[in-house]
C-alpha cells in the first residue's frame, strides 16, 4: 500500500509543478509600453477636461452670477481637482456647452444656466 502511495505522489508532484504559475509560460495580454502610453493618455484627457471646466469657472460673468446665487466659485475651481470619472466627464460636457455658447456670440448665459448651476453645485458637492 506504502509503494502506490509513493508512486501517485510521484506522478501527481510533476502535475502540480507543471500547472503551478511559477513555472507556466504567461504571455501578457498588454505590453509595458502600451500600458504606459494608455495611461499617459488618460491623464492627458483628465488634464484637458479639468483645464476646460476651470475655464468656464474662472470666467467673470460666471462668477458674478454664481455670487449672485451665493455659490463661491473660486471654491469650485479649486475643487475640480478631486473630480474624476464620469463626474469630470459630465463637467466638461457641460463646461464645454457653456463655452461654445459664449463662443458663438452670445453675450449672456440665459441658455446655459441650468448648465452652469449644475457644474457648480456638483464640484462643490463633491468636494465637500
């Protein structure tokens, strides 16, 4: 009985070993490189989206009537840093409706308050 114990573990050991991750060949699924370079991209994105909503909020108009509606602006642009993912994106859509409206000749923000209300109370909920 002692010797088909030994000669199972003699044949079950190598299996073991051969399945084990220390010795399986793992091919990688994204090189170094890529990662980095998708990661770059990323941040690169975050960056341009953050630029553009602190644009909006630096704005003079913008601040003048987020004063009149007792937000503190200069909080919220300080804020944007904390934001991220779908937030920052949401943030930037907006901003950069915002933008496009005083872009294309308009001198007020009529169309784009719901908008800009909702850029601030949202960078400031957050960073809260």
């Amino acid at each position: 009985m002692r010797s088909i114990h030994k000669l199972i573990a003699l044949l079950v050991i190598p299996v073991f070993f051969a399945a084990s991750p220390a010795f399986a060949q793992q091919s990688r699924v994204v090189d170094g490189a890529a990662l980095t370079q998708a990661l770059a991209a990323q941040a690169e994105g975050d960056r341009a989206q953050r630029d553009q909503v602190r644009r909006v909020l630096d704005r003079d108009d913008v601040r003048q009537m987020a004063a009149a509606m007792g937000l503190n602006a200069a909080q919220a642009s300080s804020a944007v840093a904390t934001l991220g993912g779908a937030d920052l994106a949401a943030a930037a859509q907006h901003a950069g409706a915002v933008e496009q409206a005083l872009a294309g000749g308009a001198n007020t923000i009529v169309i784009s308050v719901t908008t800009l209300l909702l850029i601030l109370i949202i960078v400031i909920l957050l960073a809260n």
